[in-house]
C-alpha cells in the first residue's frame, strides 16, 4: 500500500494555510569510513532511509515551488489558500514522527510573509502577523506533516535508482543517487492533499508527467544531507476538482540525532481553514 504523501506536500499545504498560505553537517560516527563504495543504489537507499529512521531528530531546510490547480477550490480544506502558485522555503526542527515547527517565508500576492508552522501530535499551529492559531484540520492533512517520512516515502517511491557519482553537500561527501517515481505510488500519496480516491495503476501512468527523485546521502554514516522531488501531473486524470499539479522540492538534512525543543504557542486561537482563508485573504 503506498504511503500517503507525507512530508512531501505537507509543508505546501500548511504554509499555504498560512497565508495564501541545514545546511548539513550531520550527526553519526562513521570513523572515517567509506560505507557506501560498493553499494547497489538499491541497498544504498534502502540502508539510508533505515539510518534516517534510527537516528531521530534532524533539522530540515526546505524550499518549494510550482503549481496546484483547483477547479472547485472549496471542495478541498484550505483550498482556496492551496490553489494557485507555490513559492516556499522554511527551515526548522523535527522530531519524528509527529513534532516539527518550521519558520518560513510564502509569496502572497508578491509579497514576502514571514510565517510559522507547528505540529504537535494531532495539533497544528501557525502563526502569522503576530498571531497564533491553532487550525482544525482533517486528520488525514494533520498527517501529511510528518516530515520525518520525506526520507523514507521517497526512497519507497524510487524504482530503478542509479548512482551520479561524488558530490560535496556543505563540506559532507555524499553518493548522488537518482531514480524514477513509481507513479502509482505518487499519485495515491497525492489524494489525502487533494480528496478523492485513490487512483488505478493505469490512471497514476496516464496522469504523471514527470516524477524524479535525487538523493544526497554520506559516505560515512550512510545519512541523507539532501534530496529533491520534481513531480509534474495532469491530477485531473485522478482526482475530480483538480487540474495540474507540479512541485519542485529540494530539502537539505542535517543535524542528525541532536536534541531538539518543539514546544505550542502560548493561547492560540481556535480556527477552521475557512476563517483562516478570510484572515489572509484568501
């Protein structure tokens, strides 16, 4: 069963709710060692993404770009914020699975808007022009916030990965690893974003343009320090109410295992997507 897309469109959707809506240094001890020479991409990724998953905390660099295309915006939570262009970068802590807070900066209207996003279990807060809300969401979306699972999803989602060679990522050595998306796999992860059901093999190949995957991961600890997603789909094929749908993301990973301190807002306010949208315009 293919996991939903968290992670990966999580941070578009709350930034977005927002307001219309790191660098890796690393943690482990390789010793000096080369872990990944001789290693089949395959086994590289797959004893990567289990690296990731035992280390713990990290603290993730975002930025995000492209396009969602909602023709009934008011049929998806918080779509009339998440309909439209996506320009978004942010950067914060994570604590997996269900702790992260990023503070941000979205385009709104050709503005910059300083913004943060927090969750907190089956809590999500943002705040923004010196306010904090807590946001009533679909536990569906709540879970799209696992950034924990960026790694992992899209190491499951890669089928026939290669290796690109040695690459330097802030001072690190890293194996660049690049593969194909399964597009079924990627367009069922879209579906708790966008509604509707999950779609057939045939329908995913029909609907996905382009789906790659780029990998960064040390040579000594096996860590990831970065990975890109660049997917682009005639979600219309899919899902009723939408069009296209294309995201260019790049995360860089770091600070792996080191201690972190995800804490509420102090009285937030309680609000729905709907109101949150009429807040900022939306």
């Amino acid at each position: 069963m293919a996991r939903p897309l968290r992670g990966l469109l999580g941070p578009a959707l709350a930034l977005a709710l927002a307001g219309g809506l790191v660098a890796g240094c690393g943690g482990g001890d390789g010793g000096g060692e080369d872990r990944a020479q001789g290693l089949p991409p395959a086994d590289l990724l797959a004893q990567s993404a289990e690296a990731a998953e035992a280390e713990g905390p990290f603290r993730i660099a975002l930025e995000v770009t492209g396009q969602v295309d909602l023709s009934d915006p008011a049929a998806v939570p918080g779509g009339n914020l998440l309909n439209g262009p996506l320009d978004i970068s942010g950067e914060g802590p994570v604590d997996p699975p269900d702790a992260a807070s990023l503070d941000a900066t979205a385009e709104v209207s050709g503005l910059p808007l300083q913004v943060n996003i927090t969750r907190i279990g089956d809590d999500v807060f943002v705040g923004a022009l010196g306010q904090d809300f807590r946001v009533d969401l679909p536990p569906e979306q709540v879970a799209l916030l696992d950034l924990g699972a960026l790694y992992p999803t899209l190491v499951e989602w890669t089928t026939s990965p290669a290796e690109e060679g040695r690459e330097e990522v802030d001072g690190t050595e890293t194996v660049k690893v690049s593969g194909e998306l399964d597009a079924e796999q990627a367009l069922a992860g879209l579906t708790p974003l966008l509604g509707g059901e999950a779609p057939t093999a045939a329908q995913a190949r029909a609907a996905l343009r382009q789906g790659t995957a780029e990998f960064w991961v040390g040579v000594e600890d096996l860590l990831p320090r970065r990975v890109r997603l660049v997917l682009d789909a005639d979600a219309a094929r899919v899902t009723e109410g939408v069009g296209d749908v294309s995201i260019d993301l790049t995360a860089n990973l770091s600070a792996w295992g080191e201690p972190v301190d995800i804490a509420p807002p102090p009285n937030p306010r309680e609000l729905d997507t709907d109101q949150l949208g009429g807040l900022f315009g939306g």
